[in-house]
C-alpha cells in the first residue's frame, strides 16, 4: 500500500538550504533562507516522517514568524512577476513549512490570491524548462523550484477541500504527471537525463529526482480520500471474496477524489513510470548511503538521489 508516505510530514529540502544559498544578502530586510534554517533548527531530514517537532512549532507560531507577520512578504515572493526562480523557490518551501500539519495556516495559505496558480505555475515551467535543457545551471535551478512547489502542493491539499478542489481545477494533476512520464527514462535507461547533461555514464544526483519525488507525492495527496472520523485519509478494507474495498469502519467521506484517481490513472504511460519507479529500487540497498531511501534521506546529501523517488 501507498499509505506510508500519508504520515510524511514534507519537509523543506537541500534544495533549499544549499542550492540557493549563493543568493542571501546581508543587504536584504527579510531573508528567507535564515527564516527556513531557524525554522527546521537541526533537523537534517529529507522528509520529516515523525512530524512537525514541537521547538519547530513553537517557533513557526511565534508573532514574528514567517508564517505570521511574515507571511504576506513570503507570498509577495512566491506570487510576483518580479520574482525570479530562487526567490520563488524559497518562498515555496517557506509555504511547506507553514502548512505543514497546521490547517489554519494551509487555509489561509491556499485561499491567499495567486497562490495555488503560482505553484502550478512553477511545475509547468520547470518541466518546459527540463525539456529545453541546454542550460544545466539554469535547468537545475527551476528543478529545484518546481520540487518545492510540489512539495508546497502536497502539503497545502492535505485533508483540504477547498485547496484539493483550488489545486485540481488549476491543473496541477496533469503538470505533475506529465513531468513524471517526461522525465522517464529514453531508449539509453536514463532516466532525467536532458540535453544539456552529459551522456557519458548513468544519471546520478539530480534535481529532477528531487522534483519527481515530491510530484509522485503531490498527486498522491491529491488522489487520497480523506475521512471525518480520522482527519486522515481513509482507510480501506479489502475484500477478497467480491474483491472490492469498503472504507473501513463506514467512515463518513469528507473529500471523495476518486475522480482525480481516475484523471490520474489516465495520463499516458504514469501508471506505467510510478511502478517502474517502485520497482527498481531493491529495499536491501536503501540503507547503503548512496541508495537511501526517503525516510532516510538527509538535506544536502540524499535529495537528488534517485532512490528518494521510491
């Protein structure tokens, strides 16, 4: 079952912290680099998997905080024209950060103006961006955007029907999914391999891992149901004798996607990739530091790293 990675509590990433660290300025008012290093303190991890830590809670809250006063800088950022790519990104992960396991603030977050379009925005133009990809550098640093924004989208339509429905609308199922099944590996096996990299030897660390990672993860919450009773996504029995599921328990549906499973379901060649993702990657090697998978992945070693997107 998918239903591990329900309990990811998505954590803002390397990308973050060391891909646009070269753009902080001692010079600029509100730096969102220092605010995501304050926010995560010492927490390294890829994917926090236990959850928002209280100490990161206690400083997410606080008056001053990014996601409080702070927050219509941080979506000015993600939303205007004049942003470039670094900017966005980072305002992306700060958005991560606040919505994650916090509904008042993926709320007020989703319902913001430009905020679910800017998002989706930043998936199409790192995949166009991937597809043109004469200009490693370049292409990287919209890789990195888009994984965050992914990742901000998974986050905000977590058990949110008004952001689930926002982001379904936008168009995001079919900008996720079709990264995946654009970066999939050609006739040569490698996968994110794009005209700008060199063709000698197989493709390693990446930020196309990274954004396909949390896409897959984005289109997951996206396609889950999510139950009153549990506040979580539903859990289902199965039935071998008529071989059907039944919600478990008859739980009360508070958001029904199976029409989004079914669009996700019927994008060209995705149910394909997505298996084939799982299925390259042997569990035995994911305790070997160079095929860690998600839950044991950390920032700035592991993000770009193809086993993550298992």
């Amino acid at each position: 079952m998918v239903s591990s990675s329900y309990h990811l509590s998505v954590a803002v990433i390397a990308a973050t912290l060391f891909s646009f660290a070269y753009i902080a300025s001692a010079e600029e008012d509100f730096d969102m680099i220092a605010k995501i290093q304050h926010m995560r303190g010492n927490d390294r991890s890829l994917i926090m998997a236990d959850g928002i830590k209280p100490e990161m809670e206690a400083i997410r809250d606080g008056e001053f905080s990014a996601c409080n006063s702070g927050l219509p800088q941080v979506l000015s950022f993600l939303t205007s024209a004049d942003s470039d790519a670094n900017k966005k990104g980072q305002a992306a992960a700060l958005v991560s950060l606040c919505s994650n396991s916090h509904p008042v603030n993926r709320a007020k977050i989703g319902s913001s103006e430009g905020v679910v379009s800017s998002l989706v925005d930043l998936i199409r133009v790192g995949t166009e961006k991937w597809k043109a990809g004469e200009d490693i550098q370049g292409t990287y640093k919209h890789l990195d955007t888009a994984g965050l924004a992914a990742e901000a989208i998974r986050a905000l339509s977590e058990n949110s029907a008004e952001n689930h429905k926002a982001f379904v609308e936008a168009g995001a199922i079919n900008e996720l999914g079709g990264f995946i099944v654009a970066s999939k590996g050609g006739e040569d096996g490698k996968v994110c391999s794009f005209p700008g990299q060199s063709n000698n030897g197989p493709i390693g660390r990446t930020p196309c891992n990274f954004f396909r990672m949390w896409a897959a993860a984005a289109l997951e919450t996206l396609s889950n149901d999510y139950c009153e009773k549990e506040n979580w996504p539903c859990l289902y029995d199965w039935d071998d004798d008529e071989k059907t599921l039944t919600i478990h328990d008859d739980e009360t549906v508070t958001i029904d996607a199976s029409a989004e499973r079914e669009s996700i379901a019927n994008i060209d060649g995705l149910l394909e990739e997505l298996i084939s993702i799982v299925c390259s990657i042997d569990p035995a090697r994911g305790h070997m530091r160079e095929h860690p998978l998600p839950t044991e992945s950390m920032v700035g070693r592991d993000d770009g790293t193809p086993s993550t997107v298992a």
